[in-house]
C-alpha cells in the first residue's frame, strides 16, 4: 500500500479520520484519545438507531458495513506542542518533563510553530481544505496519566477538513494487479497527548511518565453495519490497534460479529472494544460507570490560530509569528501519486510498478540512478529492477541500502546487454556473481568467465551445421512441421557454445538452413 | 439546558439524579443543601443570558479573540527537572510517580450516606 510521505515522530499529536467506503459519515465529535491500557469511555456524540420495526430475517438483504479510522501520528519536533520540553524516545522517566507538562498551577501552554506547519503540510498532502482559523478546546476526563484533568485538542474547528487519500490495493492472481482507491479524510487536529500508566497489580498502583513520546501510529476503529438504503448502524470502537494486519482482523471480526448479532435479533451497544490478539475477537471494555461526558469548553489560554496565504498574509508581519499556507505548500516533496503518475508517463512502466518503486525504501532513488547511467531502455531497466534486482534483495531479506549491487554496477551489466556484448542469460549469471559482493565491475566478470557473445557469425553457422547433422531425428521432427523441435536444437547449440551465442541469432541460422 | 432538565416547570430545583451525574462527571462532592442551592442559584443567574437576543449573531468563541497566539520556536528550553517535579508527589517510586490503580468506581447513590435533598 502506498504512503505518502507522513512518518512523524515525536510529541504532539496529529488526527486523521479517514472514511472507507460511501455513505455519510459517522457523526463523531469527541474521540477518545487515550495512550493507556484502560477504558476511557465512549464518544458523547449518541448515534442514530437502526430501524428496527421488523427483525430482519437471515441472508434476506445485503449489509453494509462502514469504518471509520481514527489515526494518532506523533509529530516529528524537537519541542513538545505546548511546552518547550524535549521530545525523545527512551528518556528516563519524566525527565522531560516541565512544569505546564506536569500540569503545575499557573502555567500555560505555548504552541510550537513547528507542530502547526506539520499540521499543514500533512492537511495539503491529504488534499484538505485548511481552515485559516481553527481552534483550541479541552477535553475533560480523570486518569492519573492526565494530571491537568483535561487534554488540550481541536474539537469544535481543527486546522484540516474533508481531504482524500489515494492508495492501490493488491488484487487479481498473485496479488499483482494494483486497484487505485481513494479514501475520505474528514478531519485533521492537533492534539495533547496523555502520560505514559505502567500498572502494577500487584502492589495495587499505576506508575506514571508524563514524558509522552511513544512514536507510536496508533489507529482506533469505529465499525457499524446497515442495510443499504437504511440509515447507518450503531457503531463500536475498537481502541489501540498497532498493526495493519491486526488492524484488518479486527474490523473483519467486528462486521461479522454485528451483522450475526443483528440477524439473531439482537442489537448493538455504543460501547468501545478491544481486540484480543490471541482470540482474534473483540471485546467489550464498557466502563461500568457509564457514557463518557468530556464537557467540552473552549481552551481559555489560547486565542484563536489564524493562518494566512500569500494574499491574506499581513504587511511588515513578522515572519516568525505568522504561518504562510502557500509558502508551506511550496516546501512540500513531490507527493507519492505524482510520482507514480510521473514514472508511469515517462518511463511507460505499469501503475502497479510504480506502487512497488515507491513501497520499497530507498528503491525509487536506486532506480532511478540507473537510469541516469544507462543506456538501456527504461522498460528493461523496470524489469531489472522489480525483478531480479528486488527478487533477490527479497530473498535475502535486505534493504535496497544494503545491496551488495550498486546502480552503476547494474547499470554497466545492462549497457553490455543493450550493446548485445552478452546474452540475457549471462547477464543473469553475472548478476549472480555481482551479488557475491567480490568486488568485480561486470566488465571484469564477464572476460573472466568468457561470457561474451558470440561475435563470429560463421563460426556460429558451423556450430548450427554440426549441431543439425549430429541429431537428424531432430531435424526430421522439425520438417515434420512440430514446432517444439527447434527450440531442442537451439537448447544443443546453446550448450555448446556455453551460453555465448544469442539464441535468436541461433534460431535465425537454424531456420535459414532448414529452409534452404 | 440543564434548566430544563432539572424542573421543566422552571423553579429552578436540580434532581438527586443529576446531582449524582454531576459528581461523577466533575468529582465534586456537593454534599450539602447549602451547595445545591448555590448550584442553582448560579444556574439562574446563568439562564438570564437567554433575555438577550442572539439571532443571527456569531457566537463568541474566545475573549482572547482579537489577540494574536503566540508560536514558540521549535527548541527544547526545558525539562530536565524529575527531582523537583517528583518532590510534589506523595508517593514516589524510582523516577515515576505513583497513582492508585486504574479508575476507582464512585459508591453508588444508595450505598452513600443519605444525602439532605429536599
């Protein structure tokens, strides 16, 4: 699956949610946003019942199901959003830590520039419509991990709205057809993140980091089932999923489990799940004390964020204080579908090879060297690449930055196959012989085990000659009209000039001999 | 409004009901008649908002509305400070401060000590 180029890292947090599938969205307002193992409660929002005046019988009408993902990615910063604190992986316990973090009276919360253009940046590259001014709310509930009470988040209008993500699935006979789908993003926030709960069962106590920096994509899901044309089901969460895979399994058990709880006749609660690795089922994790309630209010410490573009943005502002849309739009890498269209257009490669360039690290640039270096045509350097370059890194479970192959290697083994200097199937066994990390340059490789073609046209139709008056049964079979003959001919005469010759050269001069 | 779902009537009087909510919600204890009442009282003073005309005026959303926020550069200034920081806990254990486990359920209405609600 193709990514843009979102890898954040640090404190501060951003959200997405995407939408799959068509239908209106989940009307959700207040996601929970809890970093600990315990149950938070659920949204305030309370969803629309399904219709239920007749129980709907067995298999008699389609369900459709719709998932909504709600994606925390920390922010790669120095500084934490509100406070200047550090953001570091595997620091000592709140050792980066400051007094506003520690949630002290009388301290205020500061916003990072910085958090604000990465908020930017990931709401263009998902093609939202960036909101020149969002706002600041707080989100109100008691963990000890959350000492001020509250989370700092955008609740009512966050920085990002209605944006659309692009990716291939992988379908058709070995997974190797690419289906280009979009994917709706209703929103994107900037967000407080909560402490980090260690829970000590045993001597009945939590212990508590506020240091905050997990790096971490956490993905919670919000899965409903209806019948097309009804209104939508009651949704369930499912919280803290951290793999893709698991992430599937959950929403694929979650579908299945309402839509049969549904036809028994049953009903589904609001409630939040979790999903049992080991199972492979969900579970209720409904807090005995009932429906959440955060109490949003507005944040009082922060005035409204106002961002402009190159004709709003105020003269003689100082540049420090103000955050110029069309400046950030312009800093941003060229994005992932751009490129795929970009490699499709003008190498003439197919779109599922490009969604394998880009999905492999460091492939693209790789490929991309090659081309500078060679002479050969860009579909065979695809074909080199995806292939045997790319089979092999798979086999050996390297990355592309640990390939004994360096472009220039690759791409003068493909120069010598393009000036016909060696046979396809030499090239191969040079590639082999690259890959052993020896040193050699393919040129070196191939005088060294004679890997040359076979210059000598004549001594070549000799070979042919011998080759046909050493197996007459072979020729007769060939005069007979069965076609598969010529290729037992062309295989003999290959062995023996040890793979130098290039077989269509071969299979020329067979013929033209068969033929006179 | 919470008005209404106190007293549809309107004298103003909040239910045990939401009284018991609200103590979950904000962990207050309104243990007195005294606090109740206030609660109230302060809910009226509230509702006299609803006298002013508000159709089609744009809903304030911060007094700090006219002011500009503030970007702090992207440095790491502080932090570094757990000793001071842990000082405030009660309870302490290596570098993390100690919490009691998890949510503790509030004693339901029933089972507290009757509460004074006339």
């Amino acid at each position: 699956m193709a990514a843009p180029m979102l890898r954040w890292v640090g404190r501060g947090r951003l959200w997405t949610f995407a939408r799959v599938d068509g239908g209106s969205c989940h009307r959700r307002e207040a996601p929970t946003g809890s970093t600990s193992n315990w149950i938070r409660g659920q949204s305030s929002v309370a969803q629309q019942p399904l219709c239920m005046t007749q129980k709907p019988r067995k298999g008699e009408h389609k369900w459709a199901a719709v998932v909504g993902l709600e994606i925390h990615a920390q922010i790669s910063s120095n500084s934490k959003l509100f406070s200047g604190s550090q953001v570091r992986f595997s620091a000592p316990p709140n050792s980066l830590v400051s007094f506003f973090d520690a949630s002290l009276p009388g301290t205020l919360p500061v916003l990072n520039r910085r958090c604000v253009e990465a908020a930017v940046m990931t709401g263009l590259a998902l093609n939202c419509h960036i909101n020149k001014k969002s706002l600041f709310d707080r989100k109100h509930y008691f963990y000890a991990d959350l000492p001020a009470g509250y989370q700092i988040t955008q609740q009512r209008l966050p920085i990002a709205v209605n944006g659309s993500l692009t990716y291939g699935v992988c379908a058709g006979k070995k997974q190797s057809q690419v289906i280009p789908k979009t994917v709706r993003i209703k929103q994107i926030q900037l967000e407080q993140d909560s402490g980090k709960s260690l829970h000590d069962d045993l001597r009945s106590q939590t212990l508590i980091d506020l240091n905050r920096a997990e790096g971490q994509l956490r993905v919670d899901a919000n899965i409903s089932v209806h019948h097309p044309g009804e209104p939508l089901g009651v949704r369930t969460e499912v919280k803290n999923l951290n793999s893709i895979r698991f992430l599937a399994k959950a929403i694929d058990y979650e579908i299945q489990r309402q839509i049969n709880e549904l036809e028994n006749g049953g009903e589904i609660l609001n409630e939040t799940r979790s999903f049992h690795y080991q199972l492979g089922c969900t579970m209720s994790m409904r807090d005995k004390e009932g429906k959440q309630d955060y109490r949003f209010m507005p944040e009082p410490n922060l005035p409204p964020l106002v961002l402009y573009d190159a004709t709003s943005l105020p003269a003689g502002a100082d540049p420090q204080q103000v955050i110029n849309i069309d400046q950030i739009r312009e800093t941003l890498p060229e994005l992932p579908s751009v490129t795929r269209e970009r490699l499709v257009q003008q190498y003439g490669m197919l779109l599922e090879h490009s969604f394998t360039l880009l999905n492999e690290v460091g492939l693209l640039e790789f490929f991309q060297n090659v081309i500078k270096e060679t002479r050969a045509e860009p579909k065979k350097v695809t074909s080199w690449v995806l292939n045997t370059f790319l089979g092999y890194l798979k086999q050996q479970n390297l990355a592309v930055s640990e390939s004994p192959v360096t472009p220039s290697a690759l791409a003068e083994l493909l120069d010598l196959l393009d000036s016909r200097t060696i046979s396809s199937a030499a090239a191969k066994q040079v590639f082999e012989e690259l890959w052993k990390r020896e040193g050699k340059t393919p040129g070196q490789i191939v005088s060294e085990k004679q890997l040359e073609l076979m210059e000598d046209r004549g001594a070549l139709e000799q070979l042919c000659h011998s080759m046909m008056e050493a197996h007459p049964q072979v020729v007769m079979d060939l005069k007979k009209g069965n076609p598969r003959a010529i290729n037992k001919l062309i295989g003999l005469v290959r062995k023996a000039t040890q793979s130098r010759a290039d077989p269509a050269m071969i299979k020329e001069i067979l013929e033209k001999k068969l033929s006179s | 409004g919470f008005t209404s779902k106190a007293d549809p009537q309107g004298s103003g009087r909040i239910t045990a009901q939401v009284i018991e909510h609200l103590e979950r919600l904000a962990l207050v204890d309104f243990g007195s008649c005294e606090a109740v009442a206030r609660l109230e009282k302060a809910i009226a003073f509230a509702d006299r908002l609803r006298a002013v005309d508000t159709d089609g005026v744009e809903p304030m959303e911060s007094v700090l509305e006219d002011r500009c926020l503030y970007l702090r550069s992207d440095n790491v200034v502080e932090g570094n400070c757990a000793d001071e920081l842990l000082q405030n806990s009660h309870r302490v254990v290596e570098e993390y401060f100690v919490a009691p486990p998890g949510n503790i359920s509030l004693p339901k209405l029933d089972e507290q000590e009757p509460f004074p609600h006339s």
